[in-house]
C-alpha cells in the first residue's frame, strides 16, 4: 500500500444540489464523516456563517473519489444527512465542524482515517478538487507556520501560492506522511488572510468522541436525556452558567468542550455516562471507554470514583425506595429541672456514622441554654426554617423523655420563605425514641437482640412482628413475652386504643423494661372510626419500611384534611440501638454506646 491509500480510500468529496464541488470531508469511522460546517451550507445554499444546524430532511451528496474501486464500477454518490454540528464561531477552536451520517450505502473499500494527534514534521500535505480539477485532486505539500488567535493551525502551501485558499480544499484530512495519519482539517479562511487554516487532530479527536455519543446513545428517551443532563451538572464547575433555550444534545456538547479546564470536564462527562451505562451496543461501550483512557486526563481515576458515585446514588435511591433512610436527623431532648435541652446532629449517612472515632456526623443545631416545654416547637421549627442544609429523604428520630413520648411532633409545622407552612409530617419521615435508653440502658443486650431480629425479619409484615397490645400492661408484658411456636418473634407492640397514659408506670415504659425497640399507637381516640381495622391496614407492609408506611398514611391524612383518619393521630416509637446520640455521659460508658 502506497503511502496515500490511507489517506485515499477515506477521502470524500462533497457536492452542492447544482452538483458542483463544494468542498472535501473524511470517513472518521465506520458511517461517519467529517467535514466543515460552511461546507455543508454551500451545500445547501445557506449563508456560510449560519448557526442552526440543517434539518434531518436536508440531504447532502457526497462520493469516494480516490477510494480503490473496480474499473467498470463509477463512482455514485451518497446521500447523508447532518448529525453533529459546530458552526462558524469567532472565539473558539472547536468550530466549522459538522459530521455527516450516510443514509445509502457507501463504498465497500472505504476506511476510517487514522488519526494522530501531533505532527511528526512540519511537512504535510493534503488533497482537493479546486475549480477546474473535477476530476482529479491535487496535492499540495503544506508547512505549518504557527497558531492563530483562536489556537487553529496556520498553513502555507510551498509550491503553488494561493491555491489552498481556493474552494475545494476545506474539510479536507490534513495528512502527515511520516506517520501515515491525518493530523487536523482545512477550515475556512477569512477573506482578509493569505494562509490557510487546519483544526487540530486534537480536536478530531473530540468530533470522534462526539460521534460515539450520538452512536450510543439515544438522546430522544427522557430518561436518557435526564442521566445526560446530570451528567453534564457533575462535570461542569460549580459557577459555570448555562446557556438558556431549549435543551439541545449538540449544544450541551460544545459547551463541555468550551470550557478552560475541558479535559476534565469531558472526562468526568464521559466517566459519569460510563457508569450509568447508558450506551445501548456494548461494542461501541467499550469502544468509547478506550478512548477515553488514550485521549483523556486522568481518565481512569475519574471513572472509578464516578462508579462509587453512581452506585452510592443508586443504594440511596433504593433506600428511599424501600423506606431503608440512611440519612439520619437525630434530636436529642433532655430535661433540666424543669426545662428542656435541646441539641440535633446530621448523619448524612448512617454506613460512615463512628460515635468512638468520632466520624460520620455534624452537631447541625443546640440551644445555648434550656428552654421551657411549650418552646421546644418553636424552636425546633425555626432551625429547620433557617436550615441551608438539604434535609429531604433524611429520617428525623427524636430522643425525648418518657413524657413527652406521646407527643404530636409530626404536626409541629415549619413556614418556608414563600410563607406557606406544612406540618413535618409533610415531607419528612419522623419517629419517637426514647431518652431514657440513650442513658446507661440495663436492657441494652436483649435491646440488641429484639433490633437484630428485626433485621432477620425485614420481609415479615410488620402486623406479624408487632402483638396487639392493650391498656393493661401486665396483659401486655405476657403478649411480649410469649412467642408462639412457627410465629415471628415480637418486636413490640400496636395499639389501636389511646394510651391512658405515659411515663413511669405506662406502656410506653414497659417496652423499656422488655427491652422491644418499636411501638405504634393513636395519640387519640375515634369513635367514628374502626381504628383496629384501619391500623392493621397501615402494618400489612415489611417491618422495613414501617416509617415510610406510617409517613404515608400521615400525609394521606393531610391531603383529606379529615381529623376522623387515624393517619392524623398515629404515633411511632422506631428504636435503633446502633444510632446512639454522640454525647458523654456520665451514666453511659462511650465505648458501650457504639455501633455495637
């Protein structure tokens, strides 16, 4: 193979609809081709500069000239149509691009170019069909001279002055003959210049990388376009600003490619696509990746880390799903004499929380000093109204005393800057606990054991695993107690009579003395309603994803506006021994109140 039939067999020559030759262009991979985006205007009769990209519908025609081919066999045409599109632009590298799609077949001795992105030389030469050469090309032998403004080649042609500034040349492959492989394009010269001009290999380089994308993915599914747009987010800087209109596959393209820091941002664009996998044909998958690998910074360690994003994003998604939160407001209420300390850490999530190394949390708000009971509302509600922290799918657990655990908390309501207030219970999923076993608990083992039981029976219906308690607690004390054979072992209770009481002496406290970590009850009493009914309706769910029942039926509740639903008076106790408070404590060795 002589040392052009590379350059040759991928050489494209572009014609307008009078089918004149308008310019050149090259197969840059199997079904693609590159040329200038003025050149497709000339095509199509447009103005040169034009920005919008052509209509599916406009057709250009365009042939393999030099590719080998049987003497008896003419050169036909092709018919392609517009798949990428960087037009005209004063101010960047990456412009008068466009990337043809062929539509009818195309020669079957026809080979992508090999691109490389440096020269090996100064010395390259090119090919083109000027005014007069319809039927053979010419090849000039150009030098590069230096770079423009707008970090474009500039070109010189030794032997015949002028004539690369001549239409037919643009989009021609600039070819380096040592190294068998072309190393940037002819683009359009302003009127005002006597040389040439050729955009980088490098930039190539990133129409192929452009070409992939469009390849594998498919940018009409909302649910595609959705993990595009995200992430284009991740890889853009945080005070980058988007350009308004319309949402444009093209457009989000060149602006990744815009950017001063671009090879990051690329590569974190295409690691996160890569994670995602959203490509729809694992050989161009792979494909890809290689290339990314080669031409990208740092290519590897962004994708790894984009991985443990992704799957971290996934697990926390499926959390949510299943009502597994791991994301934790823990709010601790402590009595002082006869008022209130009140203080609330962020877990942003649970998996990193380490009481003992003191790791995995942040103290989000505290009162400076104990406040009176009527106030802790107030207060509690002006933090989260100030609160700049994203609080959404995060479980908010208060740690209150025994006398304050039949507490309407969910109902506490926060007004947002627009004015509008909504009761916790709205948005977020909120539990009771109690202080006391945040405290030196003697019952802290069998604790252990009933939460671990509660992992062993995360599927069980939570009607199974919760006995249906009474008023009377002795009565109750034996229902916790006694475990029926091939029946789930009891976690606590459910109560769908108003608790008589709360305190020393209630059934809130013999859960204390059992050691059983969870409870729900009504706060209130419906006689209209078949409260027993409605509730075993709540608790056919997994144990899992009680919280999200009971937020559920909360917000049912809002949205009838009914006071009669019992959704409006339900109470949660939700006791995990492993999420302890990160306080000291005098009563409580640290070490002993650790994950466990």
């Amino acid at each position: 193979m002589d040392d052009q039939a590379l350059l040759d067999q991928a050489f494209v020559r572009i014609y307008g609809d009078d089918g004149a030759i308008v310019g050149a262009g090259f197969l840059v991979a199997p079904g693609y081709i590159v040329t200038c985006a003025h050149v497709v205007n000339d095509a199509l009769r447009r103005d040169r500069t034009e920005r919008k990209k052509p209509e599916v519908c406009q057709e250009i025609s365009v042939d393999f000239p030099l590719a080998p081919r049987s003497p008896i066999v003419s050169c036909s045409s092709v018919q392609t149509r517009v798949l990428g599109w960087a037009p005209i632009d004063c101010y960047t590298a990456f412009q008068d691009i466009a990337v043809l799609e062929p539509i009818s077949n195309i020669p079957v001795q026809a080979r992508p170019i090999p691109v490389e992105l440096h020269c090996a030389s100064s010395r390259l030469m090119l090919k083109g069909f000027p005014e007069g050469y319809n039927d053979s090309a010419i090849s000039p032998e150009v030098v590069v001279v230096g770079k423009t403004a707008r970090e474009l080649w500039q070109l010189h042609d030794q032997a015949q002055a002028g004539v690369l500034l001549q239409p037919g040349f643009s989009g021609a492959p600039v070819w380096d003959r040592e190294q068998q492989a072309a190393v940037g394009m002819l683009v359009l010269t302003a009127p005002d210049q006597d040389f040439a001009q050729m955009i980088s290999a490098s930039v190539l380089q990133y129409v192929f990388w452009i070409v992939i994308l469009h390849c594998g993915l498919d940018v009409t599914q909302t649910a595609t376009k959705k993990i595009i747009e995200q992430a284009y987010y991740y890889a853009m800087p945080e005070n980058w600003i988007r350009s308004e209109g319309d949402w444009s596959f093209d457009q989000l393209l060149l602006e990744l490619g815009d950017t001063v820091d671009s090879e990051i941002v690329l590569s974190k664009f295409s690691a996160y696509l890569l994670a995602f996998s959203e490509f729809s044909d694992d050989a161009l998958r792979k494909q890809f990746q290689n290339w990314c690998n080669q031409y990208l910074e740092n290519f590897d360690g962004i994708y790894q880390q984009a991985v443990k994003d992704v799957a971290q994003q996934s697990e926390q998604r499926r959390s949510r799903e299943q009502g597994e939160i791991e994301a934790h407001l823990l709010v601790l209420i402590q009595p002082v004499a006869d008022r209130y300390q009140v203080s609330a850490w962020r877990i942003p999530d649970f998996k990193f929380y380490d009481v003992r190394n003191c790791e995995g949390f942040d103290l989000w708000r505290q009162t400076e000093e104990a406040i009176k009971r009527h106030q802790i509302a107030d207060v509690f509600c002006r933090w989260m109204q100030e609160s700049s922290v994203d609080l959404s799918h995060t479980l908010i657990e208060f740690c209150v005393p025994l006398d304050l655990l039949d507490e309407p908390i969910d109902r506490w309501e926060v007004e947002d800057e627009f004015g509008i207030s909504l009761p916790l219970e709205a948005e977020y999923r909120v539990v009771l606990r109690s202080l006391e076993r945040t405290m030196g608990y003697a019952k802290r083992d069998d604790w252990l054991q009933y939460w671990q039981n509660k992992d062993l029976q995360a599927n069980y219906q939570a009607s199974e695993v919760l006995v249906e308690g009474c008023l009377d607690v002795k009565a109750l004390f034996a229902s916790l107690n006694i475990c029926q054979p091939k029946a789930a072992m009891p976690l606590g209770f459910r109560l769908s009579d108003c608790p008589d009481r709360v305190g020393k002496g209630s059934v809130f406290a013999l859960l204390l003395r059992t050691g059983h970590p969870i409870a729900v009850w009504l706060r209130e009493s419906i006689p209209e309603v078949d409260c027993r009914q409605e509730l075993e309706a709540i608790l056919r769910t997994p144990v899992k994803t009680l919280p999200l029942a009971i937020q559920q039926a909360r917000s049912a509740a809002l949205k009838s506006g009914a006071n009669c639903s019992i959704g409006r008076h339900i109470g949660i106790l939700w006791e995990n021994p492993h999420l302890l408070p990160p306080i000291e404590d005098d009563s409580a060795n640290l070490s002993n109140r650790s994950l466990g």
